[in-house]
C-alpha cells in the first residue's frame, strides 16, 4: 500500500488525518480509494468523472503525476490543493 498525504483544507475532510495507506497500482485508484474511505472527500478531488480536478496538484515521490501513474507499494503521494489569492 502506498502512503498518500493530504495536506490543507482536504486534511479535515479526510478525517483530520493527513497520512492514509491506500491500495491502488495507479494515482487514480488510490484516489478512488481514499474517497471511498472518507466520504466526505468525495468529489473534492476528483470530478464525477473521476478525473483529477483542476484546482489539485497530486506528486509522487517528489514528482507532479496524474491519474494515470503507477505507484508501488513504498511510494509516497502527496495531495494538495492549489493556492490562489492576492
């Protein structure tokens, strides 16, 4: 399972804990699952479409990835949702 990090706003929705392991050979899956397991972080990362939406970055190991990356077991993805202000 790899470890997924959430930071910002999303921490809360994700049951105020900001590192979670998740199953999924892709970025993708391991998104789906971590929306599956907190309910209320459904549709606030990806679209009903299951895309990544516009307004999160998502890395791997260091790395900005998409859906479509395959992730090991060892792997570390971070969540973060983009800054915007002035």
């Amino acid at each position: 399972m790899a470890l997924v990090c959430i930071h910002g706003p999303l921490r809360k929705l994700a049951g105020d804990c900001s590192q979670h392991r998740i199953d999924g050979a892709t970025v993708g899956e391991l998104l789906q699952g971590l929306e599956r397991e907190h309910l209320a972080l459904a549709g606030w990362v990806l679209d009903e479409r299951g895309v990544i939406r516009r307004h999160i970055n998502v890395y791997v190991n260091g790395e900005r990835s998409g859906a479509q990356v395959a992730v090991a077991d060892e792997d570390r993805v971070e969540v973060l949702p983009a800054i915007s202000g002035g």
